[in-house]
C-alpha cells in the first residue's frame, strides 16, 4: 500500500482504522496489564512513561492501583488523541498527559518507562534507538519494563514462534529470546535485572540503568 503499517496508520484517510488498532492495542493490554501491575515495582516512582502507548492502558492501570504516580503516553500525533479521551474517562486527567512525539528521536525523562509489545515491531537497530533514548533521558536511579513474548527453547512450539512469523510479515521486526533481549539492552546502555511471566504468554523484563 506504498507505506509500512505505522505509516499507513498515521494517513489522516486511515483515521478508522488507526482507531481500530489502538483499541485492539488496548484489548491485548488486558491480557497482560494486571499481571504486570500486581508485579512490577514501584518503590521510589513518581513519573512514568508508556513509550509508544497507544490509548494509554497499560500506565492508565499503573496509575489507578497506584494513586501517587504521574502518568505519560508518547506515541505519534494521530494516537495521543485517544489516550487523552481515555484518561479522562477514568478520571485521571489531572496526573496524566498524552505528548505526540517520535521515540526514535526522543522521548521525555522519566523514572519509569514502559515498553510494552514494542521492541517486536522493530529491527535490532531501531530498538537500540528506541532503548538508548530513553536510557538517555532517565532520571537517576530509573527503571524501564520491557514486556513481550519470549521464544523458548528450539523444537519447543509456542505462540511466539508463530507470532514472530506474524512480525516478519508485517512490520520490520521480530519475537526474540533472551540473549537475543540481553543484546538489544547491553547495546544502549541498560542490562536486565528480574523476568517474570504476566500471563497471556508475555513476560516482564525489568531494566536498570548502567
């Protein structure tokens, strides 16, 4: 269709249909969103990012189990909209913000950002992009947490090897294993500290700054 699939979503023609996807994002979060709330961290948190977040459920759920937490969305201008409807339904508006931005140029600083379902879109380069960046702008004694599937060992069928067919396909990316995560976070700057199951197949990556 001329553009790759984040493209053709930001084509004002396509508004629809970038609204389709953004709830479906918001749909998959569901699989996974109280399995990471009810496990990650918070201690010493006061502001976090949703690199990417789509309509924002993901930190939306962060910020209601939590009520001292500011959240943020960055995501492209065509997205923002959506994420700022949806604090508001929730009643957080008031600790919440939506910033249209590009996270392969930067992204705002933060003690917390999440990266949910977002390194998969993309080539090993473009994620080291994505992770330097917020490693750049971090605040002291920051966190990131990367959420995705996990391929497990080879001969062992699961979800993600087929989902990895379906990234190959459709963007410029992949399902990865650890090692292959251990590379993306020593390349730009962070290096993983815990990794638990949050359901639905997907599991948590926490990262500390080195």
């Amino acid at each position: 269709m001329g553009a790759d699939i984040f493209e053709y979503f930001a084509q004002p023609e396509n508004a629809d249909e970038a609204a389709l996807f953004a709830e479906a994002m918001g749909d998959l979060s569901g699989l996974v969103t109280h399995g990471v709330v009810d496990a990650v961290s918070v201690d010493g948190v006061s502001g976090v990012v949703d690199v990417g977040g789509a309509n924002g459920d993901f930190v939306l759920a962060l910020m209601e189990a939590h009520p001292h937490l500011s959240g943020q969305v960055l995501d492209l201008p065509h997205a923002v909209g959506s994420a700022r409807g949806a604090a508001e339904k929730r009643g957080l508006s008031d600790r919440f913000s939506a910033v249209a931005g590009d996270f392969f140029t930067e992204v705002p600083p933060a003690d917390l950002y999440l990266l949910k379902t977002i390194l998969h879109d993309w080539d090993d380069d473009q994620c080291t992009d994505i992770l330097r960046n917020c490693r750049s702008a971090v605040n002291e004694g920051g966190r990131a947490l990367v959420v995705e599937m996990v391929i497990g060992e080879i001969g062992e069928p699961d979800f993600a090897t087929r989902a990895d067919m379906a990234m190959l396909t459709m963007t410029n990316g992949q399902e990865r294993d650890l090692d292959e995560f251990d590379s993306l976070f020593a390349a730009s700057g962070w290096r993983r500290s815990k990794t638990y199951p949050v359901s639905g197949g997907y599991f948590g990556m926490e990262l500390v700054a080195v």
